[in-house]
C-alpha cells in the first residue's frame, strides 16, 4: 500500500487547457454531475456519436444511473475511442478529458505515493464520505485534495478555514476515490487502534538499543483484530500488485515494508515497530513457527487463497537484526512458477537444446545463476512436462518451493540429519525415474548426484556460478573427479531475468551502431532497424517495464569438450569450445530479445556479464 514519501512525489498532471477562473467556478451554485450533462458534452466535442447516446438514454433507468456515478456509467459502454481507435473510453479516460473540461488538474492516485496516515489526518472518514473527496497529499503550505464532483465546492472554504493551509483541488476517476477512501481509513485506523493498545511502549523485540526499556514494555497480541486485519490487509495488496516478495524491515522506530515487483523493491509503507512485531507474530503463527523463538533464524510456509479464489503459497523466513525480526515472504503463484518454455522466454533454438538435454535417459542437466532468476520456475516448469503417469518423479528441496501434485517432493531437515545427500540416497531407494536436487553445495551431494546418474537416473539440479561454463570449474573446485563430470554431465544453463517493455507505452527508437557494438562486443551482428524504449503509462506504474522474462546461456556436453575437462582444466578453452558447439552466451541471448522489442538495453547490461572469448561473425540476432 502507500508509501511515505514527500507530497512533491503526488503532484498531478497538468492538463493542457487553461484553468477556469477560480472566482467564477465558485460562485456557480454547486450541483453534482449528470449522465444527461456528460453525454450532451462528449457528443459536442465528437467523441460519442449521437445514435450512441440516445440508446444510453434510452435504458439509463434500467441501468440504476441513481448509484452509479455517471463516468463510471459511461466507462461501462466501452465506447471506442475516436482520437484513438485502438484504444476505449475508459474510466481513466473519460475522468482526464472532464479534468481538462473544467480547467482542474488530472490525477491518477497511485498508493505507493500517498502517505496515507498522513492524509488521513486532514479529514474524518465521515466528513470524506459525505463530499466523495479523497486527501492525498498534504504539507505544511497546502493540502491537494481528490474529487470526482468538480462542481461541488461547499466543503472547500469550510475545509480551508479549519486546516489554515491552501486547498488544491485535483480530479480523480470515481472508483479509486471511493475504493481509496475505504482503504485508507481502514488502515490508518487500524494502525492506530494496535499503536494505542500498546501505548507509548516498546514490544518485546531484541532491540540491541533498547533493552533497558523491555521491562516495562506491555505486548501486542498477534490475534488482536487490528493485527489480523494489517496482515490480510498486507497479504492482499502484495497480491493485486503482483509482488514477488515481501520485505518487513524493522528499524529504530518504524518498520519499513517494501514489495519486489518484477525484480526491484518499492517502499510500500512505514509501520510503528510495536506493531510490526505483533504483525510478523501474527505471520509466524500462519506459517507454523516459533512465535517465542527471536534469536535465531527460522522458515516456515503459507498456503492461502486470494481475493479471486486462487491458491497461493507463501515461503516465510525470518532473520534477527539489531531491531527486531527481518521478515522476507516470497510469494509462489502456480499459474506462474509452472508455465510453457515459450513463455519463459526460450527461443526455438534454446528450447531444442535444452529438450535434448533433459530427455535423457540418465545423466546430470545442471542450471545456474544468482538468487532470483528463475532456476526455480524453470525445473518446475522442466518437471512438469517431463512428469507422466507413468515417470515417477522425486525431489529433494531445501525447502520445497511449490507443492506440486504430480512430484514426490522431500525437504531437507539438517536437525534431524536430513540433508541432500542422504535425501538423495532415501530416493535412490523409491524407485524413481527423474530426480531433482534442490542444490548441489558440497561434494557429498555431488558424489550423491554423480552415483545417481550412474545408475540410470535423469538428475536436475542448481548450481550457483555465474555462466554455464564455470559449472565444470566449480564441480572441479568441490573435488568431483574429471572422468565422472565426463561421465555424467550432459548439459549446464545459465539464466538471469530481465523485465520486459510495458506493450501499452512503448516507444520505437534507432538504436546506435556504438551501443550495439558496446552490448555485443567482441562477438559482431549487424544491430536491429529498431528497438524500443521504456516510457511509462498508469498500466506499468510509470516504470515502463510489464513482468519479466528469461535470456538463457545452454551448454551441450560434446564429444569434443570431453577431453578439456582435466584436473587444471582451463575455463578459457571450454568456453570457447562450447561457443563453437552452438552455445550463445547470455548478452547474446539478450540482444536476440532487444532486437525483437522485448526489453531494453539497460535491462541486459544490468544482468549480463560482459562477453569476451573467440569472436562469432554474422550472428543473427
């Protein structure tokens, strides 16, 4: 939800036409808007055509037009758009063109940019309620108020008067003010009533500054409603946010909670510490951990429902830090950890390669990359397609990510002397046909691994090493012995996650000969007629950039790299030999993906690590 950040962050845009005169606007008498008013303006200016509006006429008692504010009436016609036919009337739309109609600047509220325990301040609910407006924005000069009722102004000299600050107002589209005003008020209420249960003390967090002061700390219960209610609150947003993460993070007097969108973090909120602590024990309950343990790290699970019926699971992990308990939520969606090659972002040829990898009968296919890019979803992904009613596949997972119906799936359990390789060795005595190794860390689980390939097992694992040729160094570094990597190994990718460019803001542009050059170099292909850039609209927050897809680095075990894999192999000479066996390194995979107006440059440079090796001619990008 909002973020506090300063009133400049939620400054409206300016619509082109001149503002009207304040003094004349005022002393027009107020009344509400009408679906009569609207339709009789919009067909003036040529964007509704008549025989439309006379229909809408026609069945507006049918349509309750008597609750329903009239823009979000018309918003429903999905009337097309004439200045752009590929795009509708929307509620959006429609509340900026009437911004410009009546001279008042257009706002899209973004809650990310509101603080609102702030503007909450300014008015009460009921107040807000009965005029339909909304605060989002206030400081110590003014305070910029939302409303989707331009002509109604009784509560503007009532309100100036009792704050002493300028008002501002700005429009708004009536959905966002009304869901807003019920959201804000919520929160902010709720936050204040668990702040006031526990007064001006501190919880019982390990607070390194304040453990003096923890004697006389009362505690917040976990199952006050007010705590129940930030917590579903939290969950809830993260999910119509489409969060990948959650992040609590407790500090000296607030706790900041930041959601991962698509890869980067975004201040949500500010919560009192106190609270914080009674909402991560409110977590910790959910996911089946120790509520009373706060001094060493733990790792519980979530499995929930959203506001549409889904199901959606939660890994939780906590981390004691000088001021309380870091809790991270990484959020499992099954539409998506599960999902086709394609849509992963395989091309034809890194989807073929990687078949032919892990349609092995036995042997190792190993994936790597840093934490975070996606290794996860693509063995699912791998796993699910290969799993059949008649393939029996196990996997060993620390933890299990996902709950997958048609896996058998283990969790490492070090407490009980559970740990990869000996999960291994207890799969090795299921009868399994494919077996997934959550990581290979050390040369037990490796040795493990290597003796079930040996015996006829396909084994999927992760590794964490920053191109694919480094795999055989890193196996090499754990003390495998090179026969058995010869033996074994069929194929290792590496992969990163890149964002990818909002379709509704675009922007085509020429990219220079040097920065294509500087992205590829030393390899060489002639650069694309085109590329595209990140602009920013409200479907993409702004950022420009819509969900995230992979760029993939597949090396195939060859005849002719066997020979290289020595006890002082040089990573050099491996490379370059995979490079000649059809290998396409990361900046490569990503420039294909540049070229077909994916992503952007920025994005690759940011993930990829620089080329270097033999030079590739005529690539075709």
């Amino acid at each position: 939800m909002p973020a506090n950040k300063p009133a400049a962050e939620s400054e409206p845009r300016k619509q082109t036409p001149p503002p009207a005169d304040p003094v004349k606007v005022h002393k027009q008498p107020d009344k509400k808007l009408t679906l009569d008013q609207l339709l009789a303006d919009l067909v003036a200016e040529k964007l509704v055509p008549p025989d439309a509006s006379e229909k809408l006429v026609a069945l507006r008692r049918s349509l309750r037009s008597s609750e329903l504010h009239p823009l979000i009436l018309l918003a429903d016609q999905k009337w097309k758009d004439p200045r752009n036919p590929k795009k509708l009337l929307s509620l959006e739309v429609l509340t900026e063109w009437l911004a410009g109609k009546v001279g008042l600047p257009y706002l899209h509220i973004d809650p990310f940019k509101i603080n609102f325990a702030a503007v909450t301040k300014v008015m009460s609910n009921a107040y807000a309620e009965r005029f339909k407006i909304l605060p989002v924005s206030v400081n110590s000069t003014e305070v910029v108020i939302a409303t989707c009722e331009p002509y109604v102004r009784e509560w503007e000299a009532e309100l100036a008067r009792s704050l002493r600050l300028e008002i501002k107002r700005v429009v708004a589209n009536p959905q966002d003010i009304n869901g807003f005003l019920v959201e804000f008020y919520n929160l902010a209420r709720s936050v204040k009533s668990a702040s006031q249960l526990h007064g001006a003390g501190l919880s019982d967090i390990t607070n390194f500054e304040q453990l003096a002061q923890l004697g006389s700390s009362g505690k917040l219960d976990a199952n006050d409603q007010h705590i129940v209610r930030l917590v579903d609150w939290l969950l809830q947003y993260a999910f119509d946010e489409g969060a990948s993460d959650i992040h609590v993070e407790p500090r000296r007097d607030v706790a900041n909670v930041r959601f991962r969108i698509d890869g980067v973090l975004h201040q949500v909120y500010q919560i009192p510490t106190p609270v914080v602590a009674a909402m991560t024990s409110r977590i910790k309950i959910l996911g089946r951990m120790d509520v009373v343990e706060k001094r060493r790290p733990q790792d519980g699970r979530i499995k929930t429902r959203t506001g549409d019926g889904g199901e959606i699971e939660l890994r939780l992990s906590t981390m004691p830090t000088a001021f309380g308990e870091k809790l991270v939520m990484r959020i499992f969606n099954p539409d998506v950890i599960v999902r086709d090659f394609k849509e992963l972002g395989f091309s034809d040829e890194d989807r073929d390669r990687w078949q032919k990898a892990v349609t092995h009968p036995h042997g190792i296919v190993l994936v790597t990359g840093p934490t975070g890019s996606g290794k996860t979803t693509t063995l699912y992904s791998t796993l699910k397609q290969l799993a059949s009613p008649n393939v029996n596949v196990c996997t060993i997972e620390d933890p299990i990510e996902m709950v997958e119906p048609t896996f058998n799936q283990m969790q490492v359990q070090p407490g009980i002397g559970l740990d990869f390789s000996s999960g291994i060795r207890t799969l090795m005595r299921q009868d399994p046909d494919i077996v997934m190794v959550g990581e290979i860390r050390d040369l037990e689980t490796a040795d493990m691994a290597i003796q079930a390939a040996l015996t006829g097992h396909l084994v999927l694992s992760t590794l964490h090493t920053n191109d694919s040729p480094s795999a055989v160094t890193r196996l090499l570094d754990l003390g495998v012995p090179p026969y058995l990597i010869h033996s074994t190994i069929l194929g290792v990718m590496a992969q990163r996650l890149v964002r990818t460019l909002c379709p509704h803001c675009r922007e085509a542009a020429e990219i220079e000969v040097e920065t294509w050059n500087m992205l590829i170099a030393p390899w060489q292909s002639e650069k694309p007629q085109q590329m595209y850039l990140a602009k920013g609209c409200l479907e993409c927050r702004m950022t420009g950039y819509s969900g995230r897809i992979g760029i993939y680095e597949i090396l195939l075990m060859s005849p002719a790299q066997r020979p290289l894999i020595t006890a002082d192999a040089d990573f050099t000479l491996i490379r370059d030999q995979a490079y000649r066996d059809g290998m396409k390194p990361l900046r490569i995979s990503g420039a294909m993906k540049i070229a077909a107006g994916v992503t952007t440059v920025d994005e690759i440079l940011k993930v990829a690590p620089p080329l270097s090796g033999d030079r590739r001619k005529n690539l075709q990008a």
